[in-house]
C-alpha cells in the first residue's frame, strides 16, 4: 500500500506557501524562516519519540504525523520536494 496522502499533503502545503495568505498556519510557519521550521520538526520528532514510549500506538500515529506534515514544510522551505527524498532511499536500497 503506498501513501497517496503524503503527495497530496505536499501539493497542498505547496499551494498555501503560493496562495499567501496569512490566515493560513502553513504560510505563516513557511515565512517564519528555515530555522523556525527546523526547530518544530525537531519538537515533533521528540513529542513522537515520547508518544512511542508512554502514550501508546494512537499518540504515537498522531505525533508521527505532525512530524510528517512539518517535515514537507521544512523540505519546500528548502526547495525540495518528497520525491527527492524518495530518490535517496531508492539509491540507498540498492546498495
């Protein structure tokens, strides 16, 4: 089964950064710059890890995809998009 949602997600937070509007917490966090992009991903990363240790598989799926949505934002903030991370775990499955 592959993740059709990850795609869509990225087209969708693509389109918010274009759009501009400020309402909008995607554009918001994409104009806050790398670095306060960087930092959610990393306190997603923790609060997934804590959820994975003491909160059980529900907060552990929720968290996990916080990360996930923040991490697509950090990636266009950087002009890169999922394929391009797909292309290195591709390359890195054939060694």
């Amino acid at each position: 089964m592959t993740c059709q949602v990850l795609a869509q997600l990225e087209e969708v937070i693509r389109q918010r950064i274009k759009e501009g509007n400020p309402q909008s917490y995607t554009y918001r966090l994409y104009t806050a710059g790398t670095p306060h992009i960087a930092r959610k991903v990393a306190e997603e990363a923790v609060e997934t890890a804590i959820a994975a240790i003491a909160e059980g598989k529900q907060r552990t799926v929720e968290e996990a995809a916080d990360l996930l949505y923040h991490l697509l934002v950090l990636l266009a903030a950087q002009g890169l998009a999922l394929n391009d991370v797909c292309a290195e775990l591709e390359k890195r499955m054939k060694k």
